[in-house]
C-alpha cells in the first residue's frame, strides 16, 4: 500500500446518498402503535423505527390521502 495517493486528477462527482439524509425529530406516537410496530418488528428483523420510516415513506410516494371518519 502506498504513503500517499493522488487524487488531484480525479472528477468530483456528487454523492449518490445526498437524497436519502434522513432528518431526526421527535414525535408523539399512541403506544398501542409503537406496540403494533414493535411486534412487527420482532417478526421481521427490521428495528421499529425502520419500520415506522418504511410505512410512512410509502404513504408519500403512493400519495395516500388521509381518510379519517369521526363516529
């Protein structure tokens, strides 16, 4: 392996990743929810935050609208 490397004649490029940063918040979750969502994950593998993320991300890019019925 080499002391040093060049990299003075390389292209600059972008990275690929920039789109998918995730933003940390805090927010208010029911408990029987997180419970739903931690059940789900002991089944799956995939930690609940994950999975929460996962749900809510596909709710954005199918455009779900929000249904909600008070009785």
């Amino acid at each position: 392996m080499r002391e040093e490397y060049d990299f003075s004649k390389t292209e600059a490029r972008r990275n690929p990743y920039t789109k998918k940063l995730k933003k940390q918040i805090t927010i208010n979750i029911d408990n029987d929810t997180i419970d739903f969502f931690k059940g789900q994950s002991e089944e799956s593998g995939i930690p609940y935050q994950t999975l929460i993320n996962l749900y809510l991300s596909d709710c954005a890019k199918q455009k779900k609208q929000l249904n909600m019925s008070w009785k």
